[in-house]
C-alpha cells in the first residue's frame, strides 16, 4: 500500500454506521485508526488508505461483526475465513462464486446474492430486506465488493465490471469508476452488477498458503484491488483515456515510455492480472458508455473515437456489452429528467 492512496470518506461512513448514536466511542475508534473525526463532517474528505484498512480490522473487533452490523444476524469474526476455505476448494470461479453466495447467505438474513449467466454477459444480483435506507445501501455497496473482491482475487486477476447498477441514489464519486467501472447507475430498478461470462471460466488459483497471506492482509488487499492508482494498469489506463483512438500507443512504445522492454511490460501487466488489449477494451467501454449518457456526440462520432472504422460494428460490439443498442442506451439516461 502506498502513501499516497486514499478512500473517500463516504466509506468511513458506512464502516461506522453502527456507531452513528455514541459520538464518544465512535471518536475513540477513529483515533484509534488514525482518522480526524472532524473529517466526516466534509463530504469530499479522503483518508489514508492505511488507515482504512485499520479501521477495517478495529472495527470487527469493536461490534464483533465481519459485516460492520450492517445486517440483522451479521457475520462473526472467522466467517469470512470459514467461507474462503470452501472456495479454495472449487475447480471454477462459477462454482466458486455460487458457493460463495450460497455461504453468505448462511450468515446473513437481509442480503441475498444471485448469479446468472445469460449467454456472454454474467450478472451478480441482490435483493435486500433492511427497511432503513442507509444501513441498505452501506449493506449493498459493501456486499458487492466482497463478491467482486472474492472473485478477483480467487481468479488472480483484475475483473472488469462492465455495469453496475443501485436501487439507491446517492452522489457520484471520484472513487466510482474505480469500483463500479464506467457504466454506473444509482436509481434503478435493482443491485446488480454485470461482467463477461468468460471469467467464470477461469480456475481457481488460490490455495491454503495463499490463503493465509490473504486472510492476514484482506482489508488491505481490498483497499489496493480499488485504489491502486499508481500501478502500471492505471497508468496505462489513463494514457489511454487522455487521448484520442489515433493517438494511442502500441505495447512497444508504451513500454518504451515506461523504460521497459515489451516482454517485462507483459509481465508486470500480468501481475496486476491483466493485459494491455483488455485495458484498451475497457477504456473504450468506459468512453463509450460516457459519451452516450453525458454528451450529443452522434453514435458515428463516438464509434470513430473509440476505434469503430463503421457505426454498424459499434453498434453489435455495444449490444454484446449491454443487450441494447447504443440509441437505446443513451435515450434511457438522457430522457430522464
């Protein structure tokens, strides 16, 4: 983890809430974290992702809760180790995931996950019992990203999430793209959250040893999953996004920028658990999805911008995406009020 990383405050939030009625044992937790209390009365405060993770263990320790009491029956410190020992067992990341739900479900009565596999697109969903708004949405937003987490780390590799979607509303965030990817809604109908199926594919690489090293550092390992900014994958990932399709680099010559030959540039990508053409595909998802929701750039437009040479590619590329077509998509979010 490095010095420079942060989380938005909002996350402090919901990993406290359970706390929002004793000002003076909340206080003491921060402190005891690290954390200015007086930050979370500034909605666009960032804290120390070490502190983070701190606050993270402290606070299973505090309300004896793996889920923060962010659920009527909660998880006990141990169930989250419990449960990854079962996954590490399965030959898949489908099975994987799908044991995973299933034991979460062991523990927790008001969040219910789900998993669907519809042709090329998977899609993880949730129904929610809580009838206090906030402890719904904390509940939600910190579900999905253990099951994100899970699976990335399980598969050993950094999965794309292609669309996220929250019944509830709420402000966006500098830190969403980075956890939800560019096709974010708060608002709709339902919690889910969709990726290519073929992820599911993929073994699971973990194993008893890793596991315990996992299990050692997981609040830290969640923080960096999101917010490792300064790895090479963000780097290459924000070169890209800054500058126009006919202007991006190769692999050679970015890993000529980056003092690098291209065969080590492969590598590092791979321990990040990815590659430079899947970076390139989901930068050019991301401005898609941008585009359609933010401007009145003609779908030509945007498909020539992100390397479409004809809109009718664009448009089945998009529809493998989403299951609609960009016309579809767009009108949905600029016909809102």
């Amino acid at each position: 983890m490095r010095e420079k990383d942060s989380v938005a405050v909002y996350f402090v939030h919901a990993m406290v809430h359970a706390l929002r009625e004793n000002p003076q044992r909340l206080r003491a937790v921060l402190e005891q974290a690290g954390i200015d209390p007086a930050l979370m009365d500034q909605s666009t405060a960032r804290v120390p992702a070490s502190a983070f993770a701190a606050l993270w263990l402290i606070q299973i320790r505090e309300l004896n809760d793996e889920f923060f009491q962010l659920d009527s029956h909660g998880m006990l410190p141990g169930s989250f180790a419990l449960i990854c020992r079962a996954l590490i067992q399965e030959p898949d990341l489908e099975k994987a995931m799908r044991q995973c739900l299933a034991n979460f479900a062991l523990f927790l009565r008001d969040f219910r996950g789900s998993l669907s596999v519809r042709g090329k697109r998977a899609v993880i969903s949730l129904q929610t019992r809580s009838d206090n708004s906030d402890v719904s949405r904390y509940g939600e937003e910190t579900f999905l990203v253990l099951m994100i987490s899970l699976l990335c780390w399980l598969g050993g590799r950094r999965i794309p999430i292609d669309r996220a979607d929250f019944r509830h509303e709420r402000l966006s965030l500098s830190d969403d793209p980075l956890l939800w990817g560019a096709n974010l809604t708060f608002g709709a109908e339902r919690t889910e959250i969709e990726f290519a199926s073929r992820y599911l594919r993929l073994p699971v690489v973990q194993d008893l040893a890793s596991l315990k090293v996992f299990l050692r550092s997981a609040p830290q390992w969640l923080v960096i999953r999101f917010r490792n900014q300064h790895g090479l994958a963000s780097q290459v990932h924000q070169r890209l996004r800054n500058c126009h399709y006919s202007q991006w680099p190769t692999l050679q010559a970015f890993a000529i920028e980056q003092h690098l030959s291209p065969s080590t540039f492969r590598r590092k990508l791979e321990r990040e658990g990815c590659s430079f053409q899947e970076i390139k595909d989901e930068v050019r998802r991301g401005v898609a999805f941008e585009q359609l929701r933010q401007s009145r750039a003609s779908i030509t437009d945007i498909a020539e911008q992100i390397g479409f040479q004809e809109p009718s590619a664009f448009h089945r590329a998009f529809k493998k995406w989403t299951g609609e077509s960009p016309g579809r998509y767009r009108a949905r979010f600029q016909d809102k009020p």
